[in-house]
C-alpha cells in the first residue's frame, strides 16, 4: 500500500507555491533515484527549459516531466492541476463524475 502524506491547506500551498516547486516535485517524484534514460538506461541529461523536457546526453531520447500522467500534453499550468488534485483528494464528500 502507498504511504500517503497528509497535507493542510497552509502547508499544501507553501509546498507548492508555484510552477517551479511543481516540476520540482513531479522530477524527484518520477526519478527518485536520479533520472534514468528510458531508452538507453544512462543517467546524464540537460533540461531543455523551452519545451519543459529532460534530453538524455547521450541518445538525444527527451522525456517530459509529465509524460504517463493526467496532466500530459495538457496546456494548464502544473500549480493549476496540484491544486485540483489537492481539493479532489481533500473532498470529504467525495467528487462525482460530473463535478
């Protein structure tokens, strides 16, 4: 079972103040153990600020920080799609389908 991390409102929005500290996040998140090249397996890369992309310096293969996830291809800014995740989780209710 995940270890789930519980989060208030206050330290949820200081965690996750803005854009930056989301790629942060979702980079250590994915790669915990450092970023592995999905087609070569080396661990050098370049982070091509412009497309939002890690390059492997090897193969040239680029992986997005989102790419498998909810938020791929998505033209939403990572603090928009953290925080709707954030009050989705925190519901008490529950979210219905329509909502």
């Amino acid at each position: 079972m995940a270890h789930t991390e519980r989060l208030g409102f206050k330290e949820f929005r200081r965690r996750f103040e803005n854009e930056s500290d989301c790629k942060n996040y979702l980079l250590h998140s994915r790669w915990a153990a450092g970023f592995v090249c999905p087609r070569c397996g080396r661990q050098q890369y370049s982070y091509i600020k412009t497309r939002s992309v890690l390059q492997c310096s090897h193969c040239r293969h680029q992986s997005s920080l989102t790419a498998g996830t909810v938020m791929h291809k998505t033209h939403l800014p990572l603090a928009v799609w953290f925080w709707a995740i954030y009050l989705t989780a925190r519901d008490k209710r529950g979210i219905s389908a329509t909502q």
